[in-house]
C-alpha cells in the first residue's frame, strides 16, 4: 500500500508552515548536538537545477536523512525553490511492498504538491523496497521524472 495523503503532506511541512525547521526532529538532534561535523559535502554539491538521480549510501544513523532535510533546507533558502517543489518521502513505511507501491507514492506526492516546475525529490531509505531502482528508472523513462533532481538515501 502506497503512502497516504495525510502521511505525504506531513512529511513535507514546508508545503503549510514557513517555519517548519524549528519543529522538524532531525535538524533538533542535529542542533542539540555535542558536537557537529560539517555537513555532508552532496548537501551543497547536488545541482539543484539540474535533473538526475542521486543515490547516497551508507550504515545506518550516520546522518542520511538529517542530509535530505539540509538539503530542502538549501533548496528552499537558497536554491531558487517554491515549497512545493519540494517533496521529501521516509518510505521505510512501504518496506517490503512491491515496486509499484514506491512508483504509487512517488507519483502520488508530486500530485499533491502540485509543482509550478521540476521537483526536488529527496527519498529516504529508498532501498527498504525491493527492486526499487527498477521503480525509478521506470519513473524516469515514463517522464514523471525526468525534469526533477532525485536524491535517493539507503
């Protein structure tokens, strides 16, 4: 079963609430913590204006998804972004559904942001769906992507 509405529109606050960084609970710990490294070098390095698939890797709890915030951070203060063509997805809640579920939630959120231009998609732990580059590629060739930069964690 794909994401929910209410479930996609939580995710993305930006979309409602202009301060939304103050409550978001990744930028919290990452403020609040003993000590801070810099940040990921893809957050500033991601061509914002450009369409392409990235995929970052890497163990569990090193930062990933505290990035993809960074990230729509950068691209709604300086990347040129309307809040709306930002969409961030945590599909850890579809583990383990089949492919056409991740390309259902995909489609399903640029539906309701309803972007004025391309998207910048960030997918958190991508990988928890299998065959999920399958499910990508197939976005990308039917066009549903291929204006927006992906940015894809697991």
């Amino acid at each position: 079963m794909p994401l929910s509405d209410p479930r996609i529109v939580s995710q993305n606050p930006w979309w409602t609430d202009g301060s939304w960084e103050t409550r978001d609970p990744h930028l919290q710990r990452l403020g609040s913590a003993a000590v801070r490294l810099a940040d990921p070098a893809f957050v500033q390095d991601v061509r914002l204006d450009e369409p392409a698939i990235h995929v970052v890797r890497g163990p569990r709890q090193v930062g990933k998804s505290t990035a993809l915030k960074l990230l729509a951070r950068r691209a709604l203060q300086t990347g040129g972004r309307d809040a709306r063509e930002v969409s961030y997805l945590a599909l850890d809640l579809i583990a383990d559904q089949p492919l056409a579920e991740l390309a259902a939630t995909v489609a399903r959120a640029r539906e309701l942001a309803d972007p004025a231009g391309p998207c910048l998609l960030l997918l958190d732990e991508v990988t928890v769906v299998p065959r999920w580059a399958e499910a990508l590629k197939a976005l990308w060739d039917e066009g549903v992507l291929h204006r927006d930069t992906v940015v894809a964690t697991g």
